[in-house]
C-alpha cells in the first residue's frame, strides 16, 4: 500500500488531503505512479502536471526516477517559501 498526500494548492485542486492505493503492477519509480495517479481524472491530471510541482518519497525530495516500493509515502504539493 502506498499512502499519497496532497498538500495546499495540489490538495485543493485534487479536493482531498491523501489516499492509500495499492502499487500497480509493473510500476517502480515515481514517474510511473504519477502517471497512474494523474490517471484518475481530470483534476489529479491538472494539478500533477504543473511544472513546479514538487514530490517527496518517505520524506525526501524525489525526482521522476527515483524508486517507488509497497509502504511508501508519496507526497505532492507546491514550492514553499518561508520567511
């Protein structure tokens, strides 16, 4: 099981906080899930495919390849600034 969290914008765009979904078969890296997230409809598909799009696996900034295994913990959300 893979939990997905969405957080500020990309969580309102896609209207929930998370999700737990099951690894699709043949999927191992982020761009894959992403894909099959983004697969969801239409509104996951906008939100994920801004650029500045951010992704995170179990707490560490990711990019398209890095690897995705069951009882990870994907997360989307915006660039942040703080001050």
């Amino acid at each position: 099981m893979i939990k997905v969290l969405f957080f500020a914008r990309v969580r309102d765009q896609v209207g929930c906080a998370g999700l737990d979904m099951e690894l699709p078969a043949g999927v191992s890296d982020v761009a894959g899930f992403t894909a099959t997230v983004k697969a969801m409809g239409a509104a996951f598909e906008q939100a994920l495919s801004e650029p500045n799009v951010l992704i995170a696996v179990n707490q560490e900034m990711a990019n398209s390849q890095m690897t995705v295994e069951d009882g990870d913990e994907i997360a989307y959300f915006p660039p942040v600034t703080g001050g």
